[in-house]
C-alpha cells in the first residue's frame, strides 16, 4: 500500500500481526483500530518532513510493542 490508510482502513483486522508502509505520511482516525494481533508498525519515512496519525490510530491494538517512524526531519 502506498499513501495512506483511510479512517477505520484496517479496523477490526484480527489477523494482522505487523505493518511495514515504506511511503506512509499520514493516517486516518482509527486506521488500526482493534486489531488485537498487531505486533509491530513500521512506517520507514527517512527524509520526509512530516507525520500525522488520526484520533486512535491504534487504539485497542493490545499486544502493540513498538511503533518506528524512521528519521522524520
């Protein structure tokens, strides 16, 4: 996926254990929201100027432990 997820894009993906997005800049609200397997996000954004996440990007996502945005400047 290139861009970036939609409100409640990937809400209720029980299934979904990591995220790696290599051309994320944004998020809608709740973009992952209950999905109770995820493990880890990665969004690799090196040299982009900004980052925004909407209202409870993760909320519910109860076994998240580590979230990496890479080097935003």
């Amino acid at each position: 996926m290139t861009g970036a997820p939609g409100n409640y894009s990937f809400s209720g993906c029980t299934a979904l254990e990591h995220i790696f997005l290599p051309k994320f800049t944004l998020s809608g609200t709740y973009s992952f929201n209950g999905c109770t397997k995820l493990l880890t996000a990665v969004f690799p954004c090196n040299g982009i100027s900004a980052v925004a996440m909407g209202g409870n990007t993760f909320r519910g996502c109860s076994k998240l432990t580590s979230v990496d945005i890479g080097n935003v400047t």
